[in-house]
C-alpha cells in the first residue's frame, strides 16, 4: 500500500511548472528629455527596449500587441501580448 502512493505521488506534480519569476529590468532610456525605466517580461531587453523607444516616440505598437497609456501614474505605458510584455516607469 505504502509503495502505491509512493509510485502514484510523481505523478500527480506537473512536469512543467516553471518557477515564477519578476520582471527583467532593461535600464533607463531618455525620449524627448525625460527618462523612463524600461522592463520586460518573456521578451528579451534589446527587443523590449526598441518597441518601447518606438511607442514613446510615436505611439505605434508592434503587430499583436496591445498597449496602454497610463495618466496621473509613474507607469507611463504598457504593451502585452499573451504573456510577453513591456512598459515604461517614469523617472
């Protein structure tokens, strides 16, 4: 009996749960004389931190992505799709 569950335990614990992690920090970036805090999630900082250069710039998103302008807040926009994502923190 002891033997059966300890041959049935394995089983129930998922193989791929990956541990949860905060987002990457990908340093500061001046835009028009401010500076913002770029961060990433899933998506590697060079790739975050061109798409965050061109949204602060001119307001375009990469293709899929959705983004949001925050006001009255030190996040100043946030893009996402699926579980990829990246903003800006106002400094």
């Amino acid at each position: 009996m002891l033997i059966a569950a300890a041959v049935a335990t394995p089983m129930l614990i998922p193989a791929g749960s990956g541990a949860i992690v905060p987002p990457r920090n990908c340093g500061y970036m001046s835009v028009s004389g401010r500076t913002y805090n770029i961060k990433a999630d899933q998506i590697r900082c060079r790739r975050a931190r061109r798409y965050a250069k061109m949204y602060l710039t001119s307001h375009s998103r990469p293709s899929g992505y959705s983004c949001r302008t925050y006001s009255n807040s030190a996040l100043k926009f946030r893009c996402a799709k699926g579980i990829h994502v990246y903003y800006a923190i106002k400094r």
